[in-house]
C-alpha cells in the first residue's frame, strides 16, 4: 500500500487529499495510468504529467521512479515563487 498526497489543483480535481493505493505498478507512471484508468477526474488530474511535480517519501522525483519500497507519493502543480 502507498499513501498518495495530492496538493493544490490536483486535490480540488480529484477530490481528496490523500487516499491508500495497492497497485501493481513498477514505477510512479504506472501508477499515474491506473489512477488514470479509475475514473474521469483522475484522468483530468493528470491529464498533463509536464504540469505536475511528484515526491517519493518527501524527494522529489520524476515520473520513472521505482515504486520498489514507496510508502508515500505526494503530486503537485511546479511552485513558483520570489
């Protein structure tokens, strides 16, 4: 099981802030395409990975990363700031 954080516009499409996953999946694209598959506010949600960050147990990361070993995967929109 990985516990699954969505932040800012993510959360408001999706609906929550966070949720428990099992999945299959090998690395976190995989997982973004089951989440995809579920229902149609996943696949708005991620509808554009390039306007998404994504964190491993609180690193960033990219879209490739293994889930070998994950508890927690956080997404995000890219921050901004000065």
């Amino acid at each position: 099981m990985i516990d699954v954080l969505y932040f800012a516009w993510v959360r408001e499409r999706i609906g929550l802030p966070k949720e428990r996953v099992e999945s299959q999946a090998t690395t976190v694209r995989e997982l973004v395409e089951e989440l995809r598959a579920r229902e149609e506010r996943y696949e708005a949600a991620f509808a554009d990975l390039s306007a998404l960050r994504v964190a491993v147990d609180q690193e960033l990361a990219d879209f490739d990363a293994p889930l070998a070993g994950v508890r927690e995967l956080a997404f995000f929109p890219p921050m901004t700031g000065g």
